[in-house]
C-alpha cells in the first residue's frame, strides 16, 4: 500500500485526491486540513497547509511515502526543501523553483533575460517611485502586487486616477499585506487569455489540456477581480500552430531558464498566456495546478496521477505519454454570497445527493458540521461535467448547479460561452 499526504483543503486538492482515488494501484490518502468534500475519498488530518513543521512531523511519524504540496503559500514557504530534507518523497518545487510564482517581479526579471515573450514592466519598491512612474506611462496598465495575494493582486487600470489609487491600495494600505512591500507595473495586453498547466521533472515538460478561466466575480466579465469563477477545456484559441509557438518560445525556455539559475524545476509550472496580435505572451507563472483549472483538466486525463507523479519525481517524466478523453470539461464554481469581498460562513448545502452520477462536485470551501455539509470559504463548489463538446458539457454542469442549494449562492452563467 502506498501512503500518500495531500497538503491543502480547496477544490484543487479536492480534484487531486479524487484523481488518485481513481488509481489502479492500491493507495491510503490522507489530507492536511482537506474539506467536507475531501474527507469522502480521504482522510483528514487537522493541521493547516502551511505549518511546515507541522506537515514534515505528521509525514514522518505516518510514514507517508509521498507528500503532494499543493498550495502556493506553503512551496513559498519551502515546505519541499523541508520534507526532503527530512528524507520523505515530496511533489512540488524547492521554494527556490517556487519563485516563479511567489515573486512576480523575480519571474519578470527570468522572462526578460532569457528571452521570454511578456508585457514590458517596471518594478517598485517605493509607492512616490511608481506615482512619479504613472505620470507618463501609457494607458490602460496592470498594476500587480509582487507576492502571493490570492489571485487577487492583479489590478487592472484605465486611467491614471485608477493607476495611483491602485499604487495606494497596494503599497500604502497594504491591502493585500506584505504582498504589496512591491509592485510591478506593466503593459495591458489584449486577447484571448488561456491557461496550460504542465508537469515537469526539470529537463521533459508534459503540457496538459489548455483550459480558459474566468477570473471576474459577475457574468460578462464584470465585477472583481476572484480565485477563478469557472473554467472549460480544452480551448478552441490553443491552435495547433500557436501550441507549437507557445512549446518552443515558452515552455522549454522556462525551463531551461530555471536551470540555468540553479533552480531546476519539478513538480507543475502553470503558464497564464495572453494570445496577443503579436503572438503568445506570458500573463503569470504560477508553481502548482491552478484552481478551478485542474477541476476541467483532470477530468479528462486518462493516465493514473501515481505514474506521473513518481516519473516527475524521478526524473523519468520522458517515458510517459498524456492520455485525453474526447469531449470536453465545464467547471461551473458556486461561491458564497458576496465573494470575493465580504460573505458569510456556515450556510448548509443541500442537493448534492441529487447530482448525476457523472458529475464531479468538487469541494472548495465546504466543512463537515453535525452530520451536514456546510459552506466554509468564499469559493464552495466546482460543479463540473463533460460532454463531447463545451456546449454539452456546460449543459450539463448548469442542470446540476440547480439541484444544488445554500443560501445567498452565487454563480456565473456563462461560464463557457466565450
């Protein structure tokens, strides 16, 4: 029997530990915290995902044979170099490989020295610095908090009054913590916006199904800026020819990049990329699955995620090949009134024994109370379906949005249209 731990308790890790539990090798998971969702296919153990002591002791004392990091907070916090160093297999990258997400002004400065197609960019550390900037630079830019912010750190600004009040809620009131202690100030590109999520084991990069999010609270996208509000894959915008454009001047580099700098990278390398009039760009790196990606991803993947992740681990990734299912994935996210500024917690979730067979609910933000699923988190559940293509899959997954109820929800209805 394999023992496998699963760091974080959101509908990524919910999506990675069903995943496993579909494996065809006999495997015992446990999740530290998991969810309400979570702990029907795992175990929960109560510590929090970025207690790195906390994580390493548990993993030893279990003897789990493989640790899988799957939140941003604890790679930065270089929970892998820990768990290595304690001798117990891990999955993710070395806080080190990590700050290609952590630091964007780090990942800013990789991309322009080797070569990487992103936005030109400046970066501050002092807010009278960046207001003296926004005098003369063109508009509309992207003001974006440096560090780890919740995917919210990313503010989009029209006009000058929007670019200063953005320098001011970032550096001045620290809206987004120490986060904001910098900022990166860079061009607004336009065109389709699309995620690849690849595995990597430093040297082979197996890119998966390229997927579309929806980032904005409200339909046609409106509203603020969230963690992910939906999600479909594969995308019609991915090309073969733009694919092919996106593996030679992108991925590989990337890389090849991080080795160069003697940080090779192993574990998942998301790439956010804008599909701009003058060819694919880089948006965002991010070190791990991305949410609610992975949710539509991984339910069209067809190999077993415990090959994978030892091939990544041990540097055999060249010997695996991806298998897709035909059709398509909807992620449909229910998040809690409000969201993403101010919502309530413990609002009881009904419905989700009426759900297809076929559907997967992945739980984001639920707990377990009294015998009840209830909401526990801004963004609550991932309703995703498939179909042979986006239009029968979105079908499906809106049909099953409404068999399930809590109060003050909300969702997104055109999640896959564009």
């Amino acid at each position: 029997m394999t023992k496998i731990l699963i760091v974080g308790g959101g509908g990524r890790e919910h999506a990675i530990a069903w995943k496993f539990s579909q494996s065809g090798k006999d495997v015992q998971l446990y999740c530290a915290p998991g969810n309400g969702g979570i702990a029907q296919v795992a175990q929960c153990v109560d510590i929090a995902a970025t207690d790195v002591d906390g994580i390493v002791k548990w993993a030893k004392d279990n003897t789990m044979d493989m640790v899988f990091v799957a939140p941003d907070d604890p790679l930065a916090m270089g929970m892998v170099d820990a768990l290595e160093a304690a001798g117990i297999r891990a999955f993710g990258p070395t806080k080190a490989a990590a700050e290609i997400e952590w630091s964007k002004a780090y990942s800013k400065d990789l991309m322009k020295k080797y070569g990487i197609p992103t936005a030109e960019y400046a970066v501050f550390d002092d807010a009278a610095a960046a207001r003296e900037y926004l005098e003369t630079a063109r508009l509309p830019l992207v003001v974006k908090a440096d560090g780890l912010a919740l995917g919210k750190g990313v503010l989009i600004c029209e006009t000058k009054e929007d670019a200063l009040q953005a320098v001011d809620q970032i550096m001045v009131q620290k809206e987004f913590g120490g986060a904001g202690n910098r900022i990166v100030i860079e061009e607004f590109m336009t065109g389709p916006e699309v995620s690849v999520l690849t595995f990597t084991d430093g040297k082979t990069i197996l890119p998966m199904l390229a997927a579309q999010d929806h980032k904005r609270a409200y339909d046609n996208d409106e509203g603020k800026n969230t963690g992910g509000m939906g999600t479909f894959c594969p995308t019609p915008k991915y090309t073969p020819a733009i694919q092919a454009a996106v593996e030679r001047d992108i991925f590989q580099k990337t890389v090849d990049a991080l080795n160069a700098e003697g940080r090779p990278f192993k574990g998942v390398i998301f790439f956010g990329l804008m599909l701009t009039a003058d060819g694919p760009k880089v948006l965002e790196y991010n070190a791990r699955l991305g949410d609610p990606e992975v949710q539509s991803v991984f339910m069209l993947l067809e190999n077993d995620l415990c090959d994978i992740v030892d091939a990544v681990i041990d540097e055999t990734l060249d010997k695996v090949e991806l298998q897709w299912k035909d059709g398509s994935a909807v992620c449909v996210v229910m998040a809690s009134g409000g969201y993403p500024e101010k919502y309530e917690k413990g609002k009881e979730i009904s419905g989700l024994g009426d759900v297809d067979g076929d559907v997967m609910v992945f739980h984001a933000g639920t707990a377990n109370k009294d015998g009840a699923i209830v909401t526990s988190g801004g963004r609550v559940l991932g309703v995703t379906a498939t179909g042979a293509d986006i239009a029968q899959a979105r079908k499906k997954a809106y049909a099953n949005v409404e068999k399930i109820h809590f109060e003050d929800a909300q969702y997104r209805s055109d999640i896959g249209i564009k």
